[in-house]
C-alpha cells in the first residue's frame, strides 16, 4: 500500500500543479479561458476519481489481509459515474466551461499513471 500511496501523492503533485496553471492560463490569455476552465475542471474530477478509486483498494486490501469472512459493502463506481457525470453536466450548462478540455482532462491522472509505470519499469530495469 505504500507504493499506491507514494503513486497517489506524487500524481496528485503533478495533477495539481496543472489545475494551477490552466487556471492562471485561464485568467491571464481570454483567448483561453473556456479551454483552461475546462481542463481544470476535469484534471479535479480526475483526481477525485483516483482518490476514490485509492480508498477503495486499501478497503478491500485491508479487508483481504484481515481475512474477514464479510463482504465489504459500497458505491464506487457509482459515485464515479455519478462525479463524471455531475461534471458533463456542469460543463455543457456553463458555457464559460470548455467540454473538449474537460474531458481532456478527465484523463489526466490515469493517463500520469500509465506514464509514470512505464518510467518506473525502466528504471527497474
């Protein structure tokens, strides 16, 4: 669990970095500002999907190493689905809200992680 954790935190760093500079690109280019809305709003969902997602697995890790006989009980995909869609939503009705960045940025956090596993695998190696 410390390697997800570690994972998590340093994907959230970066993750976060970018919500920071969409949203000063946003502020500073007009030009701009619909896309880095958009992107900034879907690397924040992104990161709560993965926090979720995160929470999730040390549940059930932590289920599983305990040897518990009970199953553990939740909503996850659901509140995933649920965030996605609440952010589609969100983007579609503000029209100061970019839908092409949104869902860019949707993927960000996964995609760091295929990223950094890759990366990783080369260092091993």
């Amino acid at each position: 669990m410390d390697d997800l954790a570690a994972l998590l935190r340093k994907l959230f760093r970066h993750a976060f970095c970018f919500i920071t500079a969409s949203l000063v690109l946003a502020l500073l280019l007009p030009s701009f500002r619909a896309m880095g809305l958009g992107l900034a709003l879907g690397t924040a969902v992104s990161v709560a999907i993965s926090w979720n997602l995160g929470r999730k697995t040390e549940r059930i890790t932590r289920h599983l190493v305990q040897r518990s006989e009970t199953r553990t009980l939740g909503f996850g995909f659901v509140t995933r689905v649920g965030i996605v869609l609440a952010a589609t939503y969100l983007a579609f009705k503000a029209p100061q809200v970019n839908l092409v960045g949104m869902v860019i940025g949707l993927v960000f956090v996964q995609f760091g992680t295929i990223v950094y596993g890759i990366f990783s695998a080369f260092r091993k190696h």
